[in-house]
C-alpha cells in the first residue's frame, strides 16, 4: 500500500507513523477502540490524534502495570 494515497478517512499514528482507520472520521458507534480497555485521560495526549491500535493497546497495556507513559518526542 502506498502511504501517499491515503487520505480522507484514514488517520495517521503520531508514535509509529502507521495509517489506520480513526473513529473520528469513521464516525461514531463504528469504532475499534471500544473493544479495548478505556485508557486513563491522563494517559491521553490532546495535542496529538488517536493512536492505532497497536500502539492503543500498548499504552493501556503500559498503564496497567503502572509504567510511565510511552517515548515522546
Ligand atoms: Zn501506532
């Protein structure tokens, strides 16, 4: 897959740079992270987007065993 040809309902992972499919532009009710944990709000970035779900499932994973959170620029 070319990532250039991504747009519009794609959304891109800050951490890893992959592509995924956003809840936000999915639209509501039609979203994969409501089969994951909920993720602490102090674990979530507002200056950044979702992450995908590897990396999703990495942070909630990291906060239940209490780590900090994960590399930031
Ligand atoms: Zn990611």
């Amino acid at each position: 897959m070319n990532p250039s040809s991504i747009s519009g309902r794609s959304a891109r992972c800050p951490r890893c740079g992959n592509a995924f499919d956003c809840c936000m532009q999915t639209g509501p009710g039609d979203c994969w992270c409501k089969a994951l944990p909920p993720l602490p709000a102090e674990r979530l970035d507002p200056a950044s987007s979702c992450l995908c779900p590897e990396c999703l499932a990495e942070e909630i994973a990291r906060a239940a065993r209490g780590e900090a959170a994960g590399e930031r620029p």
